[in-house]
C-alpha cells in the first residue's frame, strides 16, 4: 500500500520527536552510567591495569554527550521561545533550569510536555485543540 504525500510529512515529525527523545535522554543515561563506572573504577582492585584505556573512552564519550548537551539546551531554548507554548514566567523558569545544570533532567520533562503530546494531537499537520 503506497504512502500519499500528504502523510510523509507527519512520518518525518514522529520520526525527529523520537529522534530528538532518545538524544534527549542519552545525557540522563550517560550520567547514572558515568557515576557507576567512575565508582567501579576507583573501588576495583585492578585500577592501574588498563585504567588509560578506560579513561580515553571515558573521555571521548564524556566530550561527546557534553558537546550533545550544548546542541540540546540550543535547540530547547529556539524551540522555547518560538513556540508560543509557555508563558513569560514558565519561559525564565525554563531558562534557569536548562541553563543552571539541571538540564539533563528538565530536557526530558520539557520533551514530553511540549514536543511529544504534540504527537497524539496531530492530524493532517493541523493541532486539534486539547480538552483538558
């Protein structure tokens, strides 16, 4: 069955919600990931053996998901004050909290709260107004 036209475009949105999710939450995971790994790490009793290759590991990826943070809280801020989605005060509350290190848990939240439940509310590119 061939896909119309008309609903590629909803397709690629579901896909670059997901996309941006699961970018989204790989800060949160890397953290709780980090804090055992660093921990095993120092309480191994093997910890000179191999410990630079673990750490140029460690490192590459820490850089990775740090220069992924910085993309993230840049594509969060555009899209925070693009959308019309929260008013001035939610705004500066946003602001703070991507901004004062509590990105990685805030960016999650706001995913869900205005990127994601758009999802559910599509139809044909037009937003159905919610009943709340």
């Amino acid at each position: 069955m061939p896909v119309s036209p008309r609903r590629q475009p909803d397709r690629v949105t579901l896909l670059a919600k997901v996309a941006l999710g699961l970018l989204t939450l790989w800060p949160l995971v890397y953290s709780l990931f980090f804090v055992v790994a660093f921990l095993a790490l120092f309480l191994s009793t093997d910890f000179a053996i191999g410990s630079t290759l673990v750490s140029r590991r460690m490192i590459i990826v820490h850089l990775g998901t740090i220069l992924l943070s910085f993309a993230l809280i840049a594509i969060y801020l555009v899209h925070l004050f693009r959308s019309g989605d929260a008013n001035q005060n939610t705004r500066l509350i946003w602001v703070v909290l991507f901004l004062t290190g509590f990105g990685f848990l805030a960016m999650p939240i706001y995913w869900y709260l205005y990127i994601w439940r758009g999802t559910s509310q599509e139809q044909g590119g037009q937003v159905l107004s919610a009943q709340m």
